[in-house]
C-alpha cells in the first residue's frame, strides 16, 4: 500500500512550521508503528495527537492550530482507493468527466463543534484514471483583471481542459496559468496541487 498526504497547516511561520513538524512525526508514528492503514482512523488518531500537542495539561491559552488534510491509501494490486478529507475535498478524472468527493468540514485540530469521526471513503480505480488532491492556495489566489480570487471551478475546468497531456506538461500549464493570474500580486498562500495518474 502506497499512502499520499496533501496536508496545509494553519498558522503561518513558527506555528505552521511546528504543525508541520508534529503532523509528519505523529504520521510516521501512527502508519508505521501502530500499523493503522484505514485513511479515517488515521485522521482520528492524528487529531488525538495535534490536540495533545498543542494543549498540554495546565496550559492557560487553548491552541487553535490544525491542518487541512487529504489522506490517501493506493493498493495498486487490487487497484482501490482509500482515502478520508479534512475540510479539502479530492477529484477524480475518469474520461474527460470530473468528480468531486467532499470532504469532512472539520480540521485535523480542535474545532468548536461536536467532534464527529472522520469519514472513511473508497474507490475502485481504472487505467487512465487521475487523481487530484490539493490545498486551497490555487483556488485563493488573488489575480485576473478584477484582482479576484481564482476559484475551484476554475481549476475544475483547467485540469479537464489539459488532461490529455502528459503530467510533466499539465504542471508546467498550472504554473503559467497561475503565475499569469496573479499578475504584479504576491502569492498569498502556499500553493500545492498533486495529481497522479494511472498508467
């Protein structure tokens, strides 16, 4: 099994670079160590650990930090996918025709609701298929000739509109596209889209 996380920590410098550090070790610890492959119960203990972390015993101040996360499980054997979403969702391109799996509203952190278990969800893959995950700094860059954000559905229409190309080009066509958007405005974001395809 092949598993592949897009994960966006909120909080910017030492925070973010903390959630990131906290978020890699407890990933490490939770698939390899404890054995856990089921993308949800990954997710779940992943909360456990970012919540301790970051709100130990005693401390006065409650950490609102979390991250936004997709996690994936591949088994190119039996050609499944398992996977779960923290507040992003994932698309598949099956024959030029897009589908959306949404995502559960909640973070991998504390969030002020009843916190519900993280939804586990499968896929059986075909050859051809691609797979996209990503963060939300593609869609909420600012740019174009209003100075507006880029939006999902943008994005939806640009990787239907390249996915007959090979990846190395549909990459090289998300950076100019972007970079063409945001004109003389900065980035405001980190910006992570990955796709994989089946061969």
């Amino acid at each position: 099994k092949i598993f592949v996380v897009t994960a966006d920590c909120t909080g910017h410098g030492v925070p973010g670079a903390f959630m990131s550090l906290i978020g890699a070790s407890k990933l490490d610890e939770i698939i390899l160590e404890r054995k856990i492959s089921n993308p949800a119960e990954v997710l779940n203990q992943l909360r456990e650990e970012v919540i301790k972390s970051l709100n130990p015993e005693g401390a006065e101040v409650e950490a609102q930090d979390g991250m936004d996360m997709v996690i994936c499980c591949f088994d190119f054997e039996k050609m499944t996918l398992e996977f779960a979403c923290a507040n992003n969702p994932l698309w598949l391109i099956r024959n030029t025709e897009l589908f959306e799996y949404k995502p559960d509203k909640m973070p991998v952190g504390i969030y002020h609701t009843d916190q519900k278990e993280f939804t586990s969800q499968s896929l059986k893959l075909e050859k051809g298929d691609t797979i996209f995950t990503f963060t939300d700094g593609y869609a909420d860059q600012f740019g174009g000739p209003k100075g507006k954000k880029f939006k999902y559905k943008q994005l939806q229409e640009l990787l239907l509109s390249n996915i007959q190309l090979p990846m190395s080009e549909q990459k090289k066509k998300l950076d100019t596209t972007i970079e063409k958007w945001r004109g003389n405005l900065e980035q405001i974001d980190d910006i992570l889209v990955i796709g994989i395809k089946l061969e």
